[in-house]
C-alpha cells in the first residue's frame, strides 16, 4: 500500500507520476492496463491542496438523502411496495427488528433454512406449531397474539385483527387520538417488535421459555425510557405511562 503522495513528485515547476513496480511488464494485457491507466491521469488534475470530500449530485457539494432521492426518482427507479416509517423515539437497533421483520430479513429459523444453513428444525421455536417466518413469530403465534392484545389493551386501543405485520406497523395510524400519542404508539409497537424477538432469541439460546408478563413489562419500561429521553418530556413519569393517560 502507498499513498499518492509517494508517487507524485516534482520535476521542474510540475508534478509528475513516479512509478515504482516491483517487476516489468511481461504480457500483453498488463501494458494495456497500464496504457488506460495513463490515458484516464491525463484528466486529473493533481495540486498540492488538502484533499476535500465534494458530493457530486449536488450543488451544494454536501451530502443528503435528497439528493441520492432526487437520482433515483430521474432513474425511475421501482418505488417499495411499502415504506417503513422510522421513529426517532427509539433507538435504531429497536426500529431496524421491526424493518427486518417487515422484510422477512431477520435470521429466523426459516430464514436460515432457505440460506442453506443447517438448522435442527424449521419450526416455530415458541410454539413448535409452524414454520418460523418474521410473519408467523410477530403476528400469528400465539405468544405474539397474547402480547399485542395486552398492549393494546394498556394503549386503550379497540381490539383490532393483523393479517400481517404491515397492519401491526400502520397501527398508529387508525387511532384517533393526537399526532404525539400516535408517535407514543408506534414507539411502543416498535419496541414490542424487539422485545418478542429478544424473548425468541433467550429461548434458543439459553433455553429461557419467554413470558408474556415478563415482555409486558419490559415493553412499559423500556418504552418509557426511550420515549421519555428521546421527546424530551418532562410531564411523562413511570406511573403515568404506565397507566398511559392521555398525552395530548
């Protein structure tokens, strides 16, 4: 490894390229090779300036989504058939289970099967029912069933039916309440996901059979933490949250 330092150097008032390769070139296609290199260094325009990071699909130089956005949009490029609304009340690790699970990309016992890694069975490893999908873990076991009713039940949400877990992440949106308690509810399905997948991953690994009072509580507190840091509010306390009054 070098630096482009150690290849430039100054003849007279230029600079110029000093190669230093440790053999000839003997074929054919090497001295091409290096001919194409040579022909694309004639375009490049070499100063004795600190080097600085520019975005090029931008005006302003400066990185942003928009821009890589703004690209892709000229590209028409396939837009997703459903768009993961992230929330900044939580941290990543919690909001990237709930998007993996959306795109079936988590390493469940079905997951892993299809990507030829050995595993002792494809079954549910919480009901040993079904095939362990994202879809089955989050939404149709019965573990899962159980926690979300509980939830929504402290949420004082009506009771509602998920056929899937796109229903279970556009919760937030069918309850008629403030834009922040929706914000609090999302938060909250979110940290749910995370919560069951950690309670199915103490099983597997350390044999832990999950407890739907356990994940209940864990789900209150760890929410509050969360949402209480990250929005910045000091009206929320524990006891509050935990009875979930109304937050406007």
């Amino acid at each position: 490894m070098c630096y482009v330092s150690d290849r430039i150097i100054r003849v007279g008032g230029g600079l110029h390229t000093s190669w230093d390769w440790t053999r000839p070139f003997e074929q054919d296609q090497e001295i091409a090779e290096f001919s194409e290199l040579t022909d694309l260094l004639i375009s490049v325009s070499i100063s004795e300036n600190q080097d600085v990071l520019r975005w090029g699909l931008d005006t302003s130089a400066v990185f942003s989504v928009r821009s890589v956005k703004s690209v892709l949009k000229i590209c028409n490029r396939l837009q997703p058939h459903y768009s993961f609304v992230w929330n900044k009340w939580v941290p990543k690790k919690v909001g990237f289970v709930a998007w993996r699970a959306e795109k079936e990309r988590l390493p469940t016992r079905m997951a892993l099967a299809q990507r030829n890694i050995q595993v002792n069975s494809d079954r549910c490893a919480i009901c040993g029912d079904y095939a362990e999908t994202s879809e089955h873990l989050f939404v149709s076991c019965h573990l899962a069933q159980t926690v979300w009713a509980l939830i929504t039940q402290w949420c004082k949400i009506p009771v509602f039916f998920a056929f899937g877990i796109k229903d279970i992440l556009d919760l937030h949106l069918f309850v008629k309440s403030s834009t922040k308690k929706k914000k609090i509810i999302q938060a909250i399905v979110h940290v749910t996901f995370w919560s069951i997948w950690a309670a199915r991953n103490k099983l597997i690994f350390d044999g832990s059979y999950p407890e739907v009072s356990k994940i209940l509580e864990e789900v209150k507190v760890m929410s509050y933490l969360w949402v209480k840091n990250r929005s910045k509010d000091a009206a929320i306390t524990l006891e509050s949250w935990k009875r979930f009054d109304d937050f406007g």
